[in-house]
C-alpha cells in the first residue's frame, strides 16, 4: 500500500510537469508569434505543423504495452527537458517546429501512460478518484504556466523561460528512477506474454472493437466541442466581448482554477452512481455551458465579466468531471496488453479532431456570423458524444479490471 502511494505521488508529479509544458505553446502563443514574426495565419499554420506529434503519442503508447510502463515513462520524462530545451533554444521556426514536435510526443506519452498506470495501482474502489488526482495535477501544472508568463513579460524577459524551466526536469529523472515501480498489472501480463502478441489495431478487432469504436468515436466529436473552445475562450472575452487583457486572463485563472473541483467531484460521482452516467450527464452540461459562454453575454449586459465567468467556471467544471468518468472508462474497458494503447489512439484522434474543427472554423465563422457562432454550434458536439458514450460503453464501477475488460485475456 505504502508502495502504490509513492507511485501515485510520482505519477502526479510526472503530470503536473506535463500539464506544464503542454500548456507552454497555448499560453506563449502571442509571444511566440511575435518572435516569429508570424501573423494569426502563421500560428495557426506552425501550430498545424505540430499536430504530427499526435503520432509519436500513439507510437510511444504501443510501446508502454510492450516493453512496460516504467520504461518508457522515464524515457520520455528524460527526453522531454532535452528537446524544450532545443525547442527554447531554437532561432529557426522550422528548428524550433521539429523540436516542438518532439516535445509534445514525449509529454503526449507521458500523460497517456501515467494516466494507465494510475488505473492499475490505485485500489478498485479508488479508480477514479486516482484520476481526479491524475487531472488536477495536470491542471495544477498548466496553471503555473499560466501565472509564470505574465511574469516574465512584466519583467521584460522572453517566452523562451518557460521551456527553459521545463527543460529543469531534467533533474528530477534520478528521483523518478527510485520511486517509479513497474505496473504489477503489466508484469504479469508479460510473463503470460500477452504483452508481446499486440498490435496497433488490435483494439479495433474483436473483442475490443465494440468498445474502442465509440471511444474514439467521442474522442473526436469532444475533441471539437471543447478542445477548440479551450483553445478560443480567451480571444471571445478580449475579441468578442471587449474585455480587456487583464481582465481576460483573470477571468481564466479564477475560473479555470476554481473548476478544478469538477476533477474531485467527477471521481465522487463515478463511485457513487458509475462512469457512464457521471460522463452522459457532465457532457450534456458542457454543451450549454460553451454555448451559455460564446454566445453571451445579452448585448447590452452591464457586468459581461461576470456571466462569462459564471459560464466558464461551469463549463469547465463539468468538463473535468467528464474527463475523470471517461479516463476511468477508457482505461478499465481494455486488458492491460491493450490499455496504453488505446489512450494513444484517443490522442491522434483528439488531435485529429482539433485539425478537424479549426477548419471548420476557419470556413464558417464568415458566413455564420463570426468566430465565437462558429465555436458555440461546434459545442453541441458534446451532446451526440454523451449519447454514444451512454448507449455504447459498459459501466466498470466497482468492477475488478479484469473483469471490467469483459473477461478478456489479460
């Protein structure tokens, strides 16, 4: 038990220092922009150009399945400070591209095994509250980011910091190599040899297939509701509403900050009452949240401030809550030989579907009267996510893992 606890305990700080990093293009994109000498269209394009990182993510996670957890967890915790600190150092936009594809296959890969492994040494009845711990980590990290960049620009000293400080991870490794245990779960499943006979596709073939369908299939569609919300929420309060910088970038910390009590209520709701319901209900609500947020607040509101805070906070807590219910799904529905491996394909199908809805966006926002109408239709995704998660995947609550994969051979 003491042993499984120091595991928790490093797998979380494996994720708030991903949380970190991954949030570093989002938060800098401004300052890397300017930089560049990149416009809008150039951002986007180099951001575009990123995407692939989504394949080395699922390349990576096949790989967790075959050689464990541990390995390529360390790997890639190692690897991470060495290519942002390439990416900072980086003059070129084509160096600094190629270096940021690695960095975001490493800490993709990271994220996507520390998130199985938590299923497999947290306690059957304490599955999902070890993905709260797994998502506020994440999100703990992000937030540091978040607060260090108005920091540095207040001082005067460039974006290129935050990667410099991720690249200081580099002297944690040696911890993580004492206190990171291999998955029992996969030890065992290696000396049957079931971790050697995988594929790639294999999620996607009988037995699995059933189940690995609708996942991805909610991957993608959750992918354009929210990811690209996420990825538009500041510019609509600066853009959109007229708020100005300041008030924009508080409105996020504070409501981003206080929604991370959907990551412990989501757990809560997955013991009490089941994954499925906990993720149909919390999508549903994520839905009208990013419509009550893009398209508010009532022309002529005199406090705006507050109704987008009032939204966003509610957004993004059920959003958390969701995220906790469909990681303990996702990960408790496919053998141990399979689950990395799984978690890799809802990334590239994630990334997948931000390309998808940036495009969308980029052809739509004219003719349907601008950007934010654009991202609120694309916020009903939400709804036919919750209604194939709820009619086709099995509720896991209280079910050993084993069990909860249907019996299939571990």
């Amino acid at each position: 038990m003491r042993k499984d606890r120091w595991t928790v305990a490093a797998l979380c700080a494996m994720l708030a220092y991903q949380g970190y990093t991954t949030s570093i293009n989002g938060i800098g994109a401004p300052f890397i922009a300017r930089s560049f000498g990149l416009g809008d269209a150039g951002i986007a394009t180099l951001y575009a150009w990123i995407s692939p990182a989504a394949l080395g993510v699922l390349l990576l996670s096949r790989l967790a399945d075959r050689v464990g957890r541990r390995r390529v967890l360390l790997a890639c915790m190692a690897a991470t400070p060495i290519a942002a600190f390439g990416a900072g150092a980086s003059q070129n936009v084509v160096l600094f591209a190629i270096w940021d594809v690695l960095l975001y296959a490493f800490a993709g890969a990271t994220i996507s095994s520390a998130v199985v492994m938590m299923s497999e040494v947290v306690p059957m009845r304490s599955r999902a509250r070890g993905q709260g711990y797994a998502g506020l980590a994440t999100a703990a990290g992000s937030g540091l980011c978040l607060i260090l960049m108005p920091c540095l620009d207040a001082h005067g000293l460039s974006w290129r910091w935050l990667l410099m400080i991720s690249g200081a991870g580099l002297l944690g490794v040696p911890l993580l190599v004492v206190a990171m245990p291999e998955s029992d779960l996969w030890q065992q499943a290696s000396e049957r040899g079931s971790t050697r006979s995988g594929r790639f596709f294999d999620v996607f073939r009988a037995p699995h297939s059933f189940r690995a369908r609708p996942v991805v299939v909610c991957a993608f569609l959750t992918a354009m509701a929210s990811a690209s919300a996420d990825a538009w929420a500041y510019y609509h309060a600066v853009s959109g509403v007229g708020l100005t910088a300041g008030a924009a970038s508080a409105l996020v910390l504070v409501g981003g900050g206080l929604g991370m009590v959907g990551f412990p209520l989501g757990a809560w709701a997955c013991e009490r009452v089941g994954r499925v319901p906990t993720v149909v209900v919390s999508w549903l609500f994520a839905a009208g949240g990013i419509l009550g947020f893009f398209w508010g607040p009532p022309e002529g509101s005199a406090f705006p401030v507050y109704w987008l805070g009032a939204a966003y906070f509610g957004w993004k807590t059920v959003d958390n809550a969701a995220l906790v219910g469909f990681r303990a799904a996702s990960t408790e529905l496919f053998p141990t030989a399979l689950r990395s491996t799984l978690i890799g394909w809802t990334s590239l199908i994630g990334a997948v579907g931000i390309v998808a809805a940036q495009s969308t966006i980029a052809v739509l926002a004219g003719p349907l009267g601008g950007l934010s109408r654009v991202v609120g239709y694309l916020g009903l995704l939400a709804i036919p996510a919750a209604l194939v998660f709820g009619w086709f995947i099995d509720e896991t609550r209280g079910l050993p893992l084993p069990v909860a994969s249907n019996g299939a051979k571990e």
